[in-house]
C-alpha cells in the first residue's frame, strides 16, 4: 500500500507543479498576442503617415504578414498550454481522489486490535 501512496503523491506534486508551468506558458502567449496586435496597430497608424514606405519583403513575406504569424502563434502557444493545463488538473484530481479512496479503505488498527476471534462451531 505503501508504494502506491507513494506514486500518488509524487503525481499530484507533478500534476501542481505542471499546471503552474502550464498555467505560466498560457500567460506567455495571451502576452505575445497582444504584443504582436499592439505592434499590428502602430503599423496601420504609421501606414496612415505622410511619406511612409513599405518595409522591404522579409523572405517574401511582408510585414504585415509577419505581425499576422505572431499574434497567430502566440494564440496556438496559449491553446496548447490550455490543454496542457486540463491535463495536469485531471492528473491532480485523479491522485486525489485516489490518495482519498485509499485513506478510506485502510483498516483501522484500533478495530484489529479489539477484534474478536471469530467463534469455532464444533
């Protein structure tokens, strides 16, 4: 019983400490996001300028495309953070649940103790 309660433990410290990271990486795409539209943003202020010029092509790609692929990324980063925090509470919940169900079903030793020898029927 012992092991088992063991490597419960051990997965629900992992299941807080992954859900924290997790929860860390969705923070850091919502972050980039909204770095990369505010960036969108200044571009079509500055786009509005008088005398402004188009930024050459980077690798075929404009400017504005790359901002698009920015704020895009840091979506799918904070997407796949959010399942990776769904899977670390269900990690949690299922240790705890478990950690739960095995406190419960321990046998008292008090009861064993005090226990009666079962009665022989010769």
């Amino acid at each position: 019983m012992k092991p088992i309660k063991t490597i419960l433990w051990i997965q629900f410290a992992l299941g807080l400490v992954g859900g924290y990271v997790a929860f860390a990486y969705i923070h850091w795409g919502a972050m980039s996001a909204a770095w990369a539209y505010n960036l969108q943003v200044e571009y079509e202020k500055m786009k509005q300028s008088p005398g402004f010029h188009d930024p050459p092509p980077i690798r075929d790609q404009s400017f504005a495309r790359i901002l698009d692929d920015m704020q895009a990324y840091g979506h799918a980063r904070a997407d796949v953070a959010f399942y990776w925090l769904l899977t670390c509470g269900a990690l949690v919940v299922l240790a705890a649940v478990m950690l739960w169900f095995l406190r419960r079903a321990a046998p008292s030793k008090s009861l064993q103790a005090t226990a009666a020898a079962p009665a022989s029927c010769d």
